[in-house]
C-alpha cells in the first residue's frame, strides 16, 4: 500500500510529467552524483548548471550562475492563501485557495517534462527535536536538491519517520520557463503546503527555508502557541566562562550572518553560532524561552564578506567538511577558478567574468558580482559553530535583539521597559531597505521584528500572539531595540560594527544579569555613557552622545507615521499596541 508520502508525489508527477523521479537519500555520495549532473547533463539554463572551483584554494566548492531575472525573492509575487483575506492581513498578498490552485495547476501542468523530479525529504529541526518538522519538498533542479542538503537534514529516515501519518509538510517547486510573468509563491498554511514555480533563488525554492521555517511555521505558531522567527540565535562567553544566549531580527542583508559568528573586538568574549536566519521560539516547561536553529546552513549575501568582516565565514567558506558548498552570481575568476566578490579581502583578479558571465576588468562601471549573490555552506564547517547547535530542547534565551537600519532617529540600544513595551518597539521598528528582495534600495519600510516580508498571517494578531506568549513566560527575555546605523552630518556610520558590535551585547548581558543600571528615555533604558565599553574606540564624545540620544520632535512626527502602520492593522491590533504608543506620546511630551 502506498503511503500517504508516495501517493502525494505520485499525485504531483502526474501533473508535472518528469521523465523520472529520483528519491533522496541526503548521503554524500548521492550529492556529488547531482553536482555530476548539473555540470554535465542537466538542460535547465542554456549553461551548466555548476563549474567545479578551485579545489585546492576553496575546497568542494561550485559556482552556480543564475538565471539574470532570478536574483532575489519577489514579493509582489508572493501570497498566502487563506480562506479569507482578513487572515492574511496587509502585510500579505492573498489570493482566495481555489484560485491560486486553478492557476498553480495550469502553469505546473507538464513543466517539469524533460526533467527528473527529486524527492527531498528533510526535517527542519533535529530530528530528536520535539520542535522538529517533518517535510518533503519536490524540484525539478539540482542545485536546488543540493542546496537543500546543506540547508537541511535531509535523509532517507525522513520517509520513516513519517510513515503513514499525514503530518508531513509539503514543497512542490519548479523552476519552470523562469518567466517572472510566471513565476508565483504560493502558500496555503491550513494544508502546510508551499507551491513555488518559476524561481530558483534560495528564498523562493529552498521552500525549507522562508517558505515553511517562516511563513507556514509562524501560522503553525499561532495555532501550537510558539514563534517562528527571523533571527539569529547565538552564545556568547564572557571572560569567566558563562554562555549567555540570546535571539537578534533584522531584516535581510543587515549584517545577521556576520553578527552570527562575530569575531569579538573585545578581549575574554567569544561567540557561539547557533542560526544567522531563523529561530523557532517555544515556552520551556521552566518558563523560559528556548530557541532552535530549525536549518543547518548559512544562505549569506557574499558582497562585503571578508576576513576584516567575518573572519568566521571566510574560514567556514575554505573548510571543506560537509559537501559541497556553492558560490552563486559572485564573479567568477576564470584563470584560478576562483569566486571573487566587491569586498572580498584577496586582491581584485585581473581578469573575470561578472554574474552574468560578460568579460569584467576592474575599474569598469557596474558590479563584478551581483549585490545578492550568495554562498551556501554548511554550519558543521563553522569554526565557531555551538556546542548546543544539535540539542533538541534548543536553548534558553536571555535577551531579544530587534533591529533595523535607521541611519538617523533610532539609538543604538535601547531596553525596553517590559515585554510588552518590547512588543511595540519591535512593531515600530523600521529598515533601510537592501538587495535581498526585488523592490526599490534605500526606503524606510517599516518591518516589525523583521518579519514583514515572513509573517504569514495578519501582523495585527501576530502582535497579539507574541503578547500571550509573553503571558506564558516566567522568565521572560529582556527585548532590546537596536541600531548599528546611525550616521553623522557627512553620512558616515558612527559605530564601527562588525566586532565592536560586542560592545553592545557586552552591556546587555550586564544588564541582563544585573550587573548595572541604565538611564531613562521616553523610548526605553539606554547606557549610562561609562558602562558601554568603548575602549580602544576613538568616537568623539558627541557622537557618541548622538548614539543615545532622543530627538522629541523628530520622533513626534516618527509617531505618526507608525501610527499609519499600526491603523493599518484596524481591529486586528491589539489594544496593548495602543496603550503602549499613547505611553509614547506621553513620555514625548
Ligand atoms: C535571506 C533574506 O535570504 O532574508 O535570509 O532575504
Ligand atoms: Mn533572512
């Protein structure tokens, strides 16, 4: 009898018409027989899908050129698909089930005729992991069974695991033609069920990833009564050896993945790499918060990643440990096979092709690499990678970093008075917008937690989701708002970044642990000037001033346009949310 895995993919083939179907083991062996097949046979683009690299100077690595118009996830086509509107809220584009099923069907209909269907089971989550999901995702490309590999645990056991239940999350994806007129990610949270055609970028077709690990799993969230979030998840060790672990949101390609494994600019701190993308946040039967890492590999932005950035990464991206690890739309050194990106540390090579595989020499106008090309390498190469990384009951969180890129307004940490005060500055918080997602650079959006773009249901009950979880809390994290952004009069960034970031958890773990006080603002509990240690930094007194300081009348008209936000969500925004800005307002003065 065919279980109910066999007989959803025997149902998805015979819509999609693969020539074959090849079940996944997850080994190793089966990953280099895919590289094989994406450098020599597989016809998806009018070019091979891999080259092979360098492998004495980056060792298992591959270079994987996209196709040009697949560079980045596309919003505007992306929808979750309630059965009402209201439940997708604003922050959602929605399109009624049976509609968004008419159309996935006609355009999946035959597209994967030619190819082979890859059969990916994987969990998110270890699998001894109560938190743990158990998932299959269908492709139709290698590359994207093998990103998954390194994103994922991907095994055979999978299948076993889920047997005959029907609990398993579903990922149907093709690359299609890749004509953006039709390409759709659809998600439909009551079936668990992500549909993704026309795209192979990492956000729209390792649906593992934003797909499920966010916007399926924060409605099962909701329902289940845990968080599914867009965070790092990190130890740090203080000079006397105590890990402390904390969380961090910021939206796309504001340094997670370097914050993820800094290299401390202060001597005695060392961090522990748990996640740079997701956490999955339950209430422990202590009280507490734990977190998992539901992936197991980085998906990083390679632009700006160095050994002055992140020594880490760079050390993780030369390991060689776990196969492969795949460089995607950087340029491409033809001479040494080599990657080469804006920024990287090794001296620019005299002759490359760019990401779209044109001839470049440096000093000519554009970009060798593309803003958002990526690596995709394994966690268990990471140098700095924690010990508690394979713990299934996660680990307890101390405090809640949330942050975005605000270049003025917003100070570069600020405690917030209590968890639900947290709340609110999370749903205020706003960015700079990056190059991780298809839309216009450089724009406030507001982006609460840095889950706008990932938050499959209504933010309005989002926000009152994370209130009762807060309810549920013995022990509650400390939140903290934070902004590693802000600029001078020359727009020049004040503070350092990278490693001196240190400097600011330094002061939170104190805060957490109740080492120090801290001085009153109408935003929240900011540093007293001598407890952030800035030694060895030379920011002028008044800089470092402005890095706390509280505009009134700037944040009075801040005020109203997050109230613009915050109507948006009409009924759905929980009283608190009010309470908290008219706090604000009143504190302003
Ligand atoms: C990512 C993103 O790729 O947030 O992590 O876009
Ligand atoms: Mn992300």
């Amino acid at each position: 009898m065919a279980t109910p895995v066999e007989k959803w993919v025997e149902e998805q083939a015979r819509l999609a018409k693969p020539d074959r179907i090849w079940w996944c083991d997850g080994s190793e062996e089966e990953a280099r027989k895919l590289m094989e097949i994406g450098m020599k046979k597989e016809k998806i683009l009018d070019y091979p899908l891999f080259w092979e690299l360098n492998q004495k100077t980056w060792p298992t690595a591959y270079y994987h050129r996209s196709h040009p118009t697949d560079v980045a996830r596309t919003e505007q086509l992306t929808f979750v698909c309630h059965p009402k509107q209201d439940q997708a809220g604003p922050n959602n584009n929605w399109m009624a089930p049976a509609e968004a099923k008419e159309k996935l069907t006609k355009l999946t209909d035959g597209c994967m005729r030619g190819r082979t269907m890859y059969v990916l089971p994987y969990m998110m989550g270890h699998p001894d992991s109560p938190y743990a999901k158990s998932c299959v995702q269908l492709t139709d490309v290698s590359y994207v069974a093998v990103s998954m590999r390194i994103m994922t645990r991907m095994s055979k056991g999978v299948l076993d695991k889920i047997g005959n239940s029907e609990t398993f999350v579903k990922g149907m994806h093709s690359v299609g033609d890749f004509d953006p007129n039709r390409r759709f990610i659809m998600h439909f949270p009551q079936e668990s069920l992500v549909w993704s055609i026309g795209s192979g970028y990492g956000g729209n077709a390792l649906l593992g990833k934003k797909c499920f690990s966010l916007r399926i799993a924060s409605c099962l969230g909701q329902r289940e009564g845990w968080l599914a979030e867009h965070m790092v998840v990190m130890g740090i060790e203080d000079p006397q050896g105590k890990i402390t672990y904390i969380t961090a949101a910021f939206p796309s390609a504001c340094g997670k993945t370097n914050l993820a494994m800094l290299q401390s600019a202060l001597p005695g701190y060392k961090v522990w790499t748990i996640g740079d993308d997701i956490a999955w946040l339950n209430v422990g039967p202590d009280g507490r918060l734990y977190a998992i890492n539901p992936e197991t590999g980085f998906f990083g932005v390679a632009p700006g990643t160095s050994m002055k950035t992140n020594p880490n990464m760079v050390h993780t991206l030369k390991a060689g440990k776990f196969y492969p690890t795949l460089f995607t739309n950087t340029g491409f050194d033809l001479d040494r096979m080599e990657p080469w990106w804006e920024g990287y540390d090794a001296p620019t090579p005299a002759k490359m092709v760019d990401w779209q595989g044109k001839p470049w020499t440096p000093g000519q106008e554009g970009k060798v690499a593309h803003a958002n090309s990526r690596f995709t390498v394994s966690m268990y190469n990471a140098p700095t990678l924690s010990r508690e990384f394979d713990n299934p009951k996660g680990v307890p969180i101390s405090a809640i970093l949330l942050g975005g890129k605000r270049t003025q307004l917003v100070p570069l940490v600020t405690e917030a008075f209590d968890w639900a005060h947290g709340v609110f500055l999370g749903a205020r918080t706003g960015s700079e917008t990056t190059a991780a997602a298809a839309h216009q650079v450089g724009v406030l959006r507001r982006d609460p937690m840095a889950m706008l773009p990932f938050c499959g249901y209504n933010m309005g009950d989002y926000f009152g989701h994370w209130l009762s979880i807060g309810q549920r809390l013995k022990h509650p994290p400390k939140i903290y708002g934070v902004n590693w952004f802000r600029t001078d009069e020359d727009g020049k960034f004040i503070w350092p970044g990278f490693g001196d970031n240190i400097r600011v958890i330094k002061w939170i773990l104190d805060r957490v642990n109740g080492r120090i006080g801290a001085k009153e603002t109408p935003l929240g509990l900011v540093p007293h000037t001598a407890d952030l240690d800035v030694s060895g930094l030379s920011i002028p007194k008044d800089k470092m001033e402005k890095l706390s300081e509280v505009d009134r009348p700037l944040w009075q008209a801040e005020v109203q346009d997050i109230d613009k936000f915050l109507n948006s969500f009409g009924d759905h925004l929980p009283a608190e949310m009010r309470r908290q800005r008219d706090m604000l307002v009143k504190k302003l003065g």
